[in-house]
C-alpha cells in the first residue's frame, strides 16, 4: 500500500506529538495555536467578504436616507414658515374687516380727511433743499402741471432710485 502522507508530513505530526510530551512533562499548558500557523482562516476570509460587500451594498442608500431626512427637516421649517405667513394675513384680514381700522389706514396713508376737519400740508421754505430720497419734489411748477404728468414724474424718479441702488 503506497503511503498517503510525505515525508515533511511526517516529520511535522512527529514535532508536535514531542512538543505535546514535552509541554506535559513540565506541566505548562500546551498553546492553541503552533507559532508558524497562519490565524486567518477560510471562514474569517469568508465574514470578512460578506462584510465588506454589506457596507458596499448600504452605502448609498444610507446616504440617500440621510438626505432625504434633511429635506424632510426644510420641508417641515418651510412649511412651519408658511403656517406663520398665512396667520399674519388671517389677522390683517380681521383688522381690514374693522371700518375703523380703514378709516385709520385711508387717514394714515392717504391723507384722506373726514368733512368738518382741516387738513393741513407743511411746504418747506422754498430757499431749503429737500432731503434727498424723501420724495418732496413739489415745486410751483408741479402745482401747475397735470397730475398725470405728476404722476409720470414719479414713476421716472421710483425707477431712476432704484437703478442707481442696483
């Protein structure tokens, strides 16, 4: 019968049954692992594969939760922002109902006067320049004008600031 093992097999089963002698001998214990052996084993290459490939595999779509988590989070604070913004019209709303209320806003803004008041309008010296940007382009000339020239003159001035704000 041909012998299965090589002579280096041989040589290396007979090292370890002396070590093992020689380790009961003097009463130590025998270590798990011969110093020579290589400890990674098929299975650890194995697990070590399988967890690679699963970071591989949730890579993306972990970043892909992440950021649909954070435009979730704009999503809620714009709409939040927008709850805010319809509130404050609800409430001007209420106020625009209330007749005093527009009758204070048609005072305030535009100069209306109740019948049996005096309305009053300050003009400022005529030697004195108006502040600049204060819309006071009133002069003499302007009294005489049409008011749709007025007017047109305005819209020129409103669009001469702000081209020059630009």
């Amino acid at each position: 019968m041909p012998d299965r093992f090589s002579t280096a097999t041989r040589i290396r089963a007979l090292g370890a049954q002396a070590q093992a002698r020689v380790y009961r001998a003097a009463g130590r214990p025998r270590p798990s692992l011969p110093r020579g052996r290589n400890r990674l084993t098929g299975r650890a290459a194995l697990l070590a594969l399988v967890v690679c490939a699963l970071v591989v595999a949730l890579a993306y779509p972990m970043r892909q939760y992440v950021a649909q988590r954070s435009q979730i989070a704009d999503q809620r604070k714009q709409a939040e922002q927008a709850r805010k913004r319809v509130d404050e019209l609800r409430e001007e709303k209420a106020r625009w109902q209330d007749p005093e209320y527009v009758k204070a806003q048609a005072r305030a803004r535009l100069h209306y006067v109740l019948p049996g008041e005096t309305a009053y309008t300050v003009v400022e010296p005529s030697g004195a320049a108006a502040p600049e940007g204060s819309g006071s382009r009133h002069s003499d000339s302007a009294a005489r004008r049409p008011w749709y020239a007025n007017l047109w003159d305005g819209v020129d001035h409103a669009d001469a600031a702000a081209a020059a704000h630009r």
